[in-house]
C-alpha cells in the first residue's frame, strides 16, 4: 500500500513541476503589462536574447526588439 502512495506523490510532483503550464496570457493581461513597465525596466529581445531598457527597445507584435537588425531577422 505504501509503494502505491509513493508512486502517486512521485507522479504527482512530476506533473506539477513539469507537466502543468502556467496561465495562457490573453492580450488583455499584456496590454496591463507593458503599461506597469517603467522606462528604465529591462526587457529581453525575443531575437538574440540581450537585455535592453523599455524606451529603447521596439515593440513588434507585441515582442521586444534591442535593434532593427533583431527585428528583421526575426521575421
């Protein structure tokens, strides 16, 4: 009986850690986030990955871009 609880903690744990996906953001919520960023927040470019102040980076789909050469490739 005790190996059977096991099993169930142990699979349990698994789909909580890996399995279970974290809330689809709606474009509602992302419209809220991008209004809650201050200009000197750090936002990463969906392109290369580098870290970049809010009023620098462009803003393309919703994504963040440190420059037209990341914005471009991406597409």
């Amino acid at each position: 009986m005790l190996k059977y609880l096991v099993v169930i903690g142990v699979i349990a744990a698994v789909y909580y850690f890996f399995i279970k996906k974290k809330p689809a953001v709606t474009s509602s919520n992302k419209s809220d986030k991008s209004e809650k960023l201050q200009d000197n927040d750090m936002v990463q470019c969906a392109q290369c990955g580098i870290y970049t102040e809010v009023n620098d980076a462009i803003v393309s789909n919703g994504k963040y871009y440190c420059s037209k050469d990341c914005l471009e490739d991406s597409k």
